[in-house]
C-alpha cells in the first residue's frame, strides 16, 4: 500500500510507470470503491497538487485545458465561457458545487463513462487527449480513446495531461444541452452538444455529439450537406432526426430506450439552435439549460 | 507496507494526529481521530451533503475524500464556526429562522452556506439555492434554511 502526494507531472509519472494509480479529486475513483463496484487501488498517487495540470494555455493555434482543471473553474473562466462555451455549460451541471470543486475535466474524461457531461461538448470542439509517460507525451482523438462504458484505449502508464483544442474561427459559438430530471446532483438522462461556425446566415461548419445514447459518446455523422445552408426549421429537424437515428440508447431505471431516442433528437435541435445563437453573437448564460427552462423549476 | 498512514490533519486551525488506513474517508477520520461528530455521515454515496467540509475554504464531500490526501489542507468543519460561545450569524440565523429540526443535514448546511458567503457577499435567491444543491434536508424543508441564508447576507 502506498500514497503519495506528487507536486510535480516527473514524480507522478515515476509512480505511475511503478505501478500506482493516479486519483484527483476522487469523485469517481473513491465513490465508486465505496459502492463497492471495486477495490481501491493499493497503490495511489495524488494528482491534485501539480500546478502545471491545472492551467488553461492560449497559444496562436490551440488552447491547452490541464487535465487538473476543476468544473468549478470551467464553468466560470473567462477562456472557456467566451470560446469554448459548451465545456461551461456541461461543468456547471456537473453534481453539486462540492462535486465540481474536486472533479477534474482529465478525471471526467478518463472515466470513459457515455453519460459524462463535458464529453460531448470536447468532441464537437475537436479535442485531442494529450497522453503522457515518462518518456514522452501522444495526442489521440476522443473517437479512439473511448472504447466502450468506462473503458478507454490509454495504457497503465500514460496519465492524460491536457485536453487540447484548436482555437475557434470567428463567428462561431457552441452549446451544450442536458435533459434532466432534476437540477442538481444530476446524471444526463441524454445530452447533446453543438459546435457552429457560422458564414453570414448560414452554416460554415456544424459538429454534433450525443450523451448517454451509445456505448461511448458519439458524434452524429452526416451533417455535412448542412453547409451552406441557414439553420432554419429544415435543418434543425435534420439534425434531430439524424441524432435520434444514430443514436442507440439502453433502457434503464432512468428511461426506457424509445424515450431517449425521442429526446435526443430535441436536445441535438436545441443545442445546435443555442450555438448557432451564440454564434451570431447572442449572450446566452452558462448553463443554457436555464434559459430553455429544463430540470425542474425552482 | 502497512496500510497505516500516520498523518497530520489541521482542523479549524489546529493539528491534529490521526493514524488512518490508506481507504480511510475524511469524515471518518474526523469523527474518530480527532474527536470533532459535528461533521456528519449521511449517504456515504456523495450524494446528501450532510459531510460538508470546507478544504482550503471549497466545499467538499468528506465522505468521498481520502483522508491522507487531506494533509496539508486547511480542513474546516463546523466546530470551527463559532466564536467560543459566540455562534456564527449562519447558525444563529438558522435558530431564529426555524431552519432546523431534526438537525442532521444542518452541519453540511452551514458549511455550504459559510462557502457561498465567503464567494458572495450577496447571492441571489437562485445563487443560494445552486449554492446550497448538494446539500439535502428530509424533515425542515427548504424554505427556512434559504431565509437564513439571506437573513445572513443582508446582517454580514
């Protein structure tokens, strides 16, 4: 048994390559040890201290999220409300606030689980995972890191560093939607995120992505005959009945298969509507769920 | 290697020494080495909020928090609220407002609210209410506690 408490990325990568696993704030990886759905690891490092996984870098072409990044600053900073709007949008319905103070996009990310909220918006904003070791760092797409429920393509000793992605053109806005029951302490019954580029009135580039429909977040393919074109009513019902066709929902205590089919369509329509506001410039607050008045009202 | 851990946590400003198992929670931890039951286990589950603890002045869940990656931190609990005998106008509101019957959810409560205050000197009625969202009450009802909470950011 052992646990350290690393301050730098080399030490942790030491204990990881010796073996251990490394844990943020936890919110997974103790919650679910206590549940019993596993054992705690009996040889940990403590990744929540390393200043250099907790930063958000600007650079010409890209912007670096440290995997270390909370919700609770996701959701408020200045760099990913203005350009990366869907990610805010998804952390500030993450659990409560003591749940977004410890949970970290990297840790969300890892996790691998089809129902996590800023997983989608990652994908429609065209993320890479950085993965790291001690001999050297390697980007892969978020298609090939998620593998399956809770499962992901990374190997023992690499430990994800960043989520990097290519900065936005102009006119463009993103959004993401969550269907819930309730307004907090909440897991996406289904979620949809958006990501527009807008050229004038119409569509110069549009990427959606689904939340608990599939074994893995997924992105709806085919929405490439949408540019060039408004989005009006045609398109928006375009991209929900593709999001409802591509999607393949479980059953569950939560919903049954044929309402999520349903409801993934109209979340993918608002999403895309939102961003496609945002992307003309509109102010509309983080989290858009508020202002389309889903989850119970207070 | 033992799965003890001999570590030092610092309550409410004093440290304290605790020998805890590396799967120890924090709210465990505090419960039983240290002495401090005001921090209250719940749901175990990170869902109900009675174990708010604040760490370096941030809510967190001290059921679903190892207690050895707490050191280090500034652990506050709800001991250390009041003044000696001088309640913190959080809890002497809640009193004044009714906001408290059975009084389990209550320790959480003030800490979630002492964390909100802290950030927003004047939050909103919907800032206290997402404030407040991880926090569960079953018998007093929520009405009560939200006017405490406001009654103390109106008298702070």
């Amino acid at each position: 048994m052992s646990f350290t408490i690393a301050t730098s990325l080399d030490e942790a990568l030491a204990s990881i390559a010796a073996g251990a696993r490394p844990i943020a704030g936890g919110s997974d990886l103790v919650v679910g040890a206590r549940q019993g759905k596993f054992a705690l690891p009996a040889e940990l490092v403590a990744i929540d201290r390393i200043e250099s996984l907790a930063t958000i870098d600007v650079g010409a072409d890209e912007t670096s999220i440290g995997s270390g990044v909370t919700h609770s600053r996701l959701m408020e900073d200045g760099v990913i409300v203005d350009n990366f709007t869907a990610i805010a949008d998804a952390a500030a319905l993450v659990g409560s606030p003591s749940t977004r103070n410890v949970g970290t996009i990297g840790g969300n990310v890892m996790n691998s689980s089809p129902a996590m909220d800023t997983g989608a918006p990652l994908v429609v904003l065209g993320a890479e995972a950085e993965l790291t070791t001690s001999s050297g760092s390697r980007r892969v797409g978020l298609d090939e890191l998620w593998t399956g429920p809770g499962q992901h393509s990374a190997a023992g000793n690499e430990l994800c560093t960043a989520l990097v992605l290519p900065n936005r053109p102009a006119h463009s806005g993103s959004a993401y939607v969550r269907l819930e029951y309730r307004r907090a302490m909440e897991i996406a019954v289904v979620g949809a995120a958006a990501a527009v580029t807008l050229d004038g009135d119409n569509i110069a580039s549009i990427r959606v992505a689904l939340t608990a429909v599939a074994p893995t977040i997924i992105e709806v393919a085919g929405l490439d005959s949408l540019v060039g074109r408004p989005l009006d009513d045609a398109s928006l019902a375009e991209i929900a009945e593709a999001a409802s066709g591509q999607a393949t929902p479980i059953s569950d205590l939560r919903a049954s298969d044929t309402y999520r089919r349903h409801t993934i369509g109209v979340m993918a329509r608002r999403a895309a509507e939102a961003a496609a506001n945002r992307a003309s410039g509109e102010t509309i607050a983080v989290p858009v769920n508020r202002a389309l008045g889903i989850g119970a009202a207070s | 290697m033992s799965d003890k851990h001999a570590i030092q946590l610092t309550v409410n400003g004093v440290p304290y020494d605790v020998t805890v198992d590396q799967s120890q929670n924090l709210s465990g931890a505090l419960r039983n080495g240290t002495g401090l039951t005001g921090t209250k286990e719940g749901c175990d589950d990170c869902e109900c909020g009675a174990c708010m603890v604040l760490l370096d002045g941030s809510p967190v869940n001290s059921c679903s928090y190892l207690a050895v990656q707490a050191q280090g931190r500034d652990i506050t609990t709800v001991e250390g609220l009041a003044d000696g005998d001088d309640l913190h106008p959080l809890q002497r509101n809640i009193l004044e407002h009714g906001g408290v019957q059975c009084g389990f959810c209550t320790p959480g409560m003030l800490m979630s609210a002492r964390a909100l205050l802290d950030r927003n000197a004047s939050p909103s009625n919907e800032e206290i209410r997402i404030g407040l969202s991880g926090n569960l009450c079953r018998c007093t009802g929520y009405a009560r506690i939200l006017e405490a909470v406001e009654a103390t950011a109106v008298e702070l």
